[in-house]
C-alpha cells in the first residue's frame, strides 16, 4: 500500500512516476502522514503544493491509495 500511496503522491504533485522513490516518505498509523524531499520536494514548492492528504488501503492480492494536495 506504501508502493502505491508513493505513486499517488507523485501523480497528485504533478510529476508522474518521475521521482526518487526514496523522496517520498510515508510514515503513522492510522492516519499516514507524508514527507518529501530532494527534487520531488522542490517539485512540490516550484507547482505550489501545500499540505497532502493520502487514503490507502489493502488486501492481500490488491493495494490503492489517492492522495490530494491542497494549495500552499
């Protein structure tokens, strides 16, 4: 699920899947919170991303996550 709460946050900032995977940080339980760094951070400020809400959820076969990013 962390897979693809990282590839949501990419998509929902703008830059796709063209990121560091290691720039994006998801970390808590139950609610997951969202660090960025390096170039996806500075991607983030350059589109004026603020703050990032992530939902993510699982099974054993199948993971999703949407991320929303609201203005800075």
């Amino acid at each position: 699920a962390r897979f693809a709460g990282k590839e949501a946050v990419g998509q929902a900032i703008g830059s796709g899947v063209f990121f560091t995977w290691r720039e994006i940080e998801i970390a808590g339980r139950p609610k997951p919170v969202v660090t960025l760094s390096g170039r996806t951070k500075a991607w983030a400020e350059r589109v004026g991303a603020g703050r990032i809400e992530l939902s993510m959820t699982h099974s054993r076969d199948l993971a999703t996550a949407v991320a929303i990013v609201a203005d800075a």
